[in-house]
C-alpha cells in the first residue's frame, strides 16, 4: 500500500495522476525537485511502474543508479506523465484511485 509521507502542496493547482515506466535494466532514482515546499523522490526498480501524483507544471527527474552515484538521465513534465480517462485499462486506472484514497497505516 502506498504510503505518501509529504502529500502534493495545495498551492492553487490541482494535484494530476502520473505514471512512469523504468523500461531499463538499471535501478532508477525517481525525483521532483521543482516544486516549493515539496520534495519527491522514488527507488524505480527495472520494469516497474511508478505511480504518483504531483502538479502539471512539475517535471520528473531520472537518476540511473550506478554502483556509487547517481547520473541525471532524463528530464520528464510531469504533464506528459498523466494518467487519463482514455486509457486503455481503465480498471487499473479505478484502482489507483482508491489506492491513492486509502490512508496511510501508522
């Protein structure tokens, strides 16, 4: 179950659903460092999918993990991250909803 620890800041703009896909065989560091007040940061293991929610103007940070750093790979907006009604699996989609809904346990 997701826990999410410093939720998306409510600064005007409504939080959208994005996903991302680390379709490399390397570990991935996942960062959003472009929004005040707010710092976002995954572990992107290969083949997974990253499902989060930030603001659109936001852009997603890849980091490839190498054996003792980090190397910026790709800078992603977050508005080509989105998750939207018309996608193809919409009961996946139904259930990140109520995923992203449920509180995190203490």
């Amino acid at each position: 179950m997701p826990q999410i620890l410093d939720p998306v800041p409510s600064n005007g703009s409504d939080p959208v659903l994005c996903c991302y896909v680390n379709a490399t065989s390397q570990i991935q560091i996942a960062r959003i460092t472009d929004v005040p007040n707010w710092y976002f940061e995954r572990v992107v293991f290969p083949g997974q999918r990253l499902i989060f929610e930030a603001i659109v103007t936001a852009h997603l940070e890849i980091h490839t993990g190498m054996m003792a750093s980090a190397i910026l790979s790709d800078t992603i907006p977050c508005s080509t991250l989105i998750v939207t009604e018309g996608d193809e699996d919409a009961s996946f989609r139904q259930e990140l909803r109520s995923i992203l809904a449920t509180p995190a346990e203490s």
